[in-house]
C-alpha cells in the first residue's frame, strides 16, 4: 500500500469511528477498551446498539478479529459468532465493531440452574452447540483459530442458540511455532501449553471445553486438584467423568483430536442430549445465517437484575388492575350502573382481568420463564407477541359483541 493510500484509509477510519455515540463503557483495561456504541446516521437517526473494542497495537492481539472480517467479506457465514461491521486499525490500534449479543453468559444460565440435574438439563442443550461453535473457528478457518479463552463469561447463550464472544487473546495456529509468544488465558481453563510449555492448537480448546463441561456439571470452577484426581467425587456419571478427564489431559496427544470428536463423545454418554440437532457431517457454515427472530427486545438486553425489578412493576400493575376491577364491579360509576349485571360480571371478572394478564404477560421480561419452562421456548419472543396481541384484539372483539347485545338500545 502506497503512502497516498494509507492516507486514505486512515482518513477513512477517523470518520468511521466519529460515527459513533459511546454509550457505555462496558471494560477498560491498560490492552483494551470496550464500549457500547450506537452508529449516527446523517439524518440523525441511531442504529445500534453495537459492541466497538480498541485493542492496543503494541500488544499483538486481536488478529483473530481481522481473520473472521476478512473471512465474512469472503462470503463465509458464522452461525456462533458476533456478526463484525468494522475491522480496521488507527493510530497502531485495531478498531472492531460488532453485533451486540443478547442473552445471558453460560455463568448466569448455571448459576440460576436449581440442583444437579437442572445443570445437567443445560449442559445437554447447550454443550453440543457450543462446541459446534467453536469448531467453526477450527473448521471454517485456515489456518484454525484458537480461541485460547473459553470461559463462562466468554459464551453467551440466547433462546437462538449459543454464541462465542471475545476473540481478543485468539490465535491462528502456526505449523513453523514451537509455542505461543504471548501467554496469555485464564488459567482455570486454559491448559499448559497455553503458558509456555508447547504451542497451542485444537486440542487447547478441547481441554478448556472439558473444564467448561465439570462447570455445567457441578456449578463450581474446577480446581487443579480436580484434575489430578480424576475428578472423582464431583457427583457426575462415570461416563460424562471419563470424557472430561480425557478432554483435560496435560498431554495434547492424549485429548480427544478435535472439538467434534469430544462432542461426539458426549452425546454417547447422554443419550438425551440427542435432542439437540446431532451433526454426522461437518455443517455448511456457508450457507445464509439464519435470522434470529428470538433477539429479544430491548428490555431482555438488559441485565438480570432490571428484568426481575421490572417484572415485579408488571405484576404490581396487573394486580392493581385486578383489585380495581373488584372495585368497580362493587361500586360502579353512574355511567356503568345501568348495565346488566351479567355484562358487567363477565367485563370485571373475566373480560378486563383477562386482557390484563395477557398483556401483562407480553410486557414481562422472559427470559428466566423460557429457560425454566422448554414449552415457552418453542416461540420466538415475536411470534409470542404477534399471537398475544392477536388474542387481545379478539377478546376485545367478543367484548365490543357483547356490550352491543348487553346494553339497552
């Protein structure tokens, strides 16, 4: 590239990043930032919100970011990745933009999980996706990125599946490396190679998947005594222990040889985890991205804390709309005493009651709902609400039928 054209592009990339209102700053650090940005248009108008990280130059990081970006531009759909809008750098730095994630961090979805086999429930829906999902970094890529940080809070799971955040420490695996120069992880789940001793490759990500399953099944970070003794005593089955000893192993050699073979050595042992769509051939990554009609609104970005205080606003309105109904029923107003005691029964007890908790219902934050209860999961959070609000309108109908009837000419 030519000088006139650097120019260019640096031009280019200030006026870029002046396109964006920061919103919030989600993690600073001294190797990089991370904000929630809203894209301005010249009209005025925001699109967003989206996701910007500035990842220091001088630190050598972030090079997965430009893999995937330029992958994308190719033409290569990611099913478990946040989809990138811009990948460039400024000043040394590297600027990425990306998709805001909604859902919550497999932490919070096994923190909330109620016993043993609530968790296990979860690690049967989740597990096989995630690790489909880090098998596109392996497969789609050439040569395959490690992720080299996975991690509770690095994978987020929504009712349309399970996505891969922070690629910040990734890295594309080098067939001349004798190990990583920058050692970098959390050493929870990464493995040794990872500090020093050998070069990462696939099977690093397998041993942090075997980590990530103990902590689906048990709730609790695994410990390095957990591994010298097998993890016996952790309260899984024989079989599901057998799988995370040898996806955990010190020797890479000794792990499984891929993400799909420990995938595939999962669902042997838990049968039930067949419900998840089960892959015999490497999936076509290629292929469109679904859209996810389960994103859910505004609202259920939000973190958990606001959805339970905003759920309990909710409720407080439908149950005042109740006791008002109780009320009214009791004393009506001048202009609905002439009515048929009948109507007005059927309006206070059934019509009004009935049009608030369905609308009440639309209006909760779900999220906790649908992860407790599968059967609510089936509908996308639209075609809940497209069926409500179809539901309300014809309640409303059979009301407006029954005032026409009810009321004296």
């Amino acid at each position: 590239m030519n000088t006139e054209d650097e120019l260019a592009s640096y031009l280019a990339a200030l006026e870029r990043d002046a396109c964006y209102r920061v919103d919030a700053v989600l993690k600073q650090g001294p190797l990089e930032t991370t904000e929630r940005v809203y894209f301005r248009g010249e009209n005025g108008a925001e699109l967003g919100p989206f996701v910007r990280k500035r990842i220091g130059g001088e630190t050598g990081l972030g090079g997965a970011y430009e893999e995937v970006f330029a992958a994308e531009r190719r033409g290569v759909r990611f099913a478990h990745l946040p989809r990138l809008l811009e990948c460039h750098r400024r000043d040394g730095d590297l600027v990425v933009v990306m998709e805001l994630v909604p859902g919550e961090t497999l932490a919070a979805c096994v923190g909330e999980c109620k016993g043993q086999s609530a968790r296990l429930e979860l690690a049967r829906r989740v597990f096989p996706e995630l690790c489909d999902a880090v098998s596109e970094l392996h497969e789609r890529l050439d040569p395959p990125v490690i992720h080299r940080d996975l991690k509770p809070s690095n994978v987020m799971v929504s009712p349309g599946g399970v996505t891969l955040i922070d690629l910040g420490i990734a890295r594309a695996w080098r067939a001349d490396a004798e190990q990583d120069t920058v050692h970098f992880g959390t050493r929870t789940y990464a493995p040794p190679e990872q500090f020093g001793f050998g070069q990462t490759d696939v099977t690093s990500d397998v041993f942090a998947l075997g980590m990530l399953l103990f902590f689906c099944a048990t709730g609790r970070e695994p410990q390095a005594a957990d591994r010298e003794g097998g993890f016996a005593g952790a309260g899984v089955s024989e079989g599901l222990r057998a799988v995370i000893v040898r996806a955990t192993q010190l020797d890479p050699a000794a792990r499984y040889g891929s993400v799909r073979e420990l995938r595939d050595a999962f669902l042997a042992v838990e049968p039930q985890a067949e419900r998840c769509p089960r892959v015999e051939e490497p999936p076509d990554f290629n292929a469109r991205r679904p859209s996810r009609p389960d994103r859910a609104p505004w609202l259920e970005r939000m973190p958990g804390w606001v959805g339970v205080a905003w759920n309990v606003v909710v409720i407080c309105m439908v149950a005042l709309l109740c006791l008002g109904c109780v009320g009214g029923f009791l004393n009506p107003t001048p202009s609905v005493a002439g009515y048929p005691l009948w109507l007005m029964a059927v309006s206070y007890f059934v019509i009004i009651p009935l049009m608030g908790l369905i609308g009440g219902y639309l209006l909760l934050d779900r999220r906790r709902l649908r992860r407790r209860f599968p059967a609510l999961a089936r509908l996308s959070v639209r075609q809940e609400k497209r069926r409500g609000l179809l539901v309300l309108l014809g309640i409303f109908v059979v009301w407006v039928v029954l005032l026409s009837v009810g009321l004296p000419g």
